[in-house]
C-alpha cells in the first residue's frame, strides 16, 4: 500500500465562502477559523472577494482553511505519512508537521504576508503563467528579458514568471514570439522572485531566536523539493524569494513511495496540476463537507485494514 500525502494550496485559491459550511458543521475547527477574529472569518465567510484576494487578508484566511480541514482529515482516521504545501501552503504543512505549534504559524503568516505586501509596494512587479512551452525555454526567455525570472514550476507546460512591472510587454511579447501563451496572474507583487529579497530577510530575523518543534510528519520544502532538514528557519526565510520546484517536489513523493494526494483546503488547483504530472496517482481534495464526505468514502477500504 502506498503513502498519503496532503497537500496544501497557496494564495491564489481563496474563494468567498471558503469554510463557512465546516465552521457551522464541525465545533472542532471553530477554533482554528475564530483565530482570524471576526473581520477576517467574516470576510473569508461572506467577501467581499476584492478585500479577501489581498495578501494579507488572503493568507490567514487560507492558513486557517488548510489546518482546519487537515485536522477533520486526522478526525476521521485519515493521516499523512509525508506533506507539502505551495507557497503560502508550506506553512500549514510545517504546522501540521509539528515544525510549528497552531499560534506561532498563524502569527507567522501574518507577519509573512505583510513583508511580502511591503516588499512588493517598493519593487512593483507582476507574475504570468506561461503555457505551452517547456521550462527549458522559459529560462532562455528570461535570461534575454531583464528582470524576469521563471518562479514557479507548476507542471508540464506550466511555468510562472515573475517581473519588474515594466518588463511585462517585452515578456508577454517574447512568449509569443516562441508560440507560447500566458496569463497575468492577479496578484500584487513578484512573488519568489529576488524582488522578494527584502521579504526573505525580515523573515530570517522573525525566527532566528525561536526553537523550531519536532517534524513528526516529513515535510518537502518548496526551495529543495526535498525533506526539510535541521534548519527548517533557513528554507522558510528563502522561499518567498525562490523559485517553487512544485512538478519536482511531486515527483519526489511518487519515487518515495506516494500513491494519493490529498489536498487540503480552499479549491482544487494542485489537484489540476498533480494529475497533469502524473495521470496514475489518485487525487482527492477537501475543502467543504460534501468532499470531505466523499474522501472519507474513497479511502475507507484502507481503513478498514
């Protein structure tokens, strides 16, 4: 019997809506939501979604979202034997790890967000997901476009760069000029991009003096694609400024052993990415009552063994 990996989204799935129907359900993950305070709970609940789609509104909510359907998950006999989160997501999944407790993560996202929005305020940029060509030569695009670096591995024929605001004619014209197509994605800065830079450092000295728990559950990290190692603070303080090896760090659970995905929280994007990388895993995703229900279906014959 293979592994079961949980998987975490990252900005960009928010929704309005997202959790409300598990707070009203489940009494046991009102206290992971209420740690949003009201305004936030209340937005992520009921919008409106232009406040909720900023950074610093978008992370916490989505925190919550991960942890609170992770711990439903464990509720019902279902575990992890390996996790990863994209981007934001690595976050719950260290949490879930036991790397950090339930309050230090929230607070950590909070200040993780704010750096990232302030670094993005003084570095204007912008990200485009690029289809239809291979990475290979969206790095050659980018070494001849100044100030755009490729960020985020997603899956075969998906990569997303990252720019300076004034770079995104030039990148948006070379794609084409190679047959490739692209989408600017809504969001407000470069993300894990050297414009991040500022952002890593302030993160390095939020955690530099604080003791990082046990890792009860092995966590891939975004930088490596590999296991977290003995210095967890370090590849946390480098992420929001490195590349996302999201198609790498898949293919490294599948060769370690993992045979089902769970994604954990709002939407289903990773779910979309993980089948493209391979169609011969099963993919199955929380993110309300109704799918937690039907993943608890999907693996009840592995807990009856």
């Amino acid at each position: 019997m293979g592994k079961i990996a949980f998987v975490f989204p990252g900005q960009g799935a928010q929704s309005v809506g997202m959790g409300y129907d598990l707070y009203e359900k489940y009494a046991s993950v009102r206290p992971v939501f209420d740690m949003l305070g009201e305004r936030l709970r209340e937005m992520a609940f009921f919008g409106p979604a232009g406040e909720l789609n900023q950074t610093e509104n978008a992370q916490p909510c989505l925190f919550t979202m991960g942890v609170a359907c992770a711990v439903l998950l464990s509720e019902r006999g279902i575990y992890a034997n390996v996790l990863a989160g994209f981007s934001l997501g690595e976050i719950p999944a260290v949490c879930h790890s036991g790397i950090m407790g339930l309050h230090d993560a929230y607070d950590f996202v909070v200040f993780r967000a704010g750096t990232m929005q302030a670094a993005a305020e003084e570095n204007p940029g912008a990200m485009l997901a690029v289809l239809r060509l291979p990475a290979e030569e969206i790095e050659k695009i980018c070494t001849a476009v100044p100030g755009a670096y490729p960020v985020n591995y997603n899956c075969p024929g998906q990569t997303v760069v990252a720019c300076a605001e004034g770079s995104v004619t030039s990148l948006g014209r070379a794609v084409l000029n190679n047959g490739g197509k692209y989408i600017r994605l809504p969001v407000s800065g470069a993300f894990h991009s050297p414009y991040m830079a500022g952002a890593g450092e302030k993160i390095k000295a939020y955690l530099q003096n604080r003791q990082p728990g046990k890792m009860k559950i092995p966590v891939y990290s975004n930088v490596t694609a590999q296991f977290y190692d003995d210095n967890p603070w370090d590849l946390l303080s480098r992420q929001v400024s490195s590349p996302v090896l999201w198609q790498r760090t898949v293919e490294n659970m599948i060769a370690d052993g993992v045979d089902t995905f769970i994604e954990v929280g709002a939407g289903r994007v990773l779910s979309g990415l993980i089948s493209r990388i391979n169609p011969d895993v099963l993919v199955l995703n929380v993110c309300d009552a109704g799918s937690l229900e039907k993943t608890v279906e999907a693996l009840s014959p592995r807990l009856m063994k």
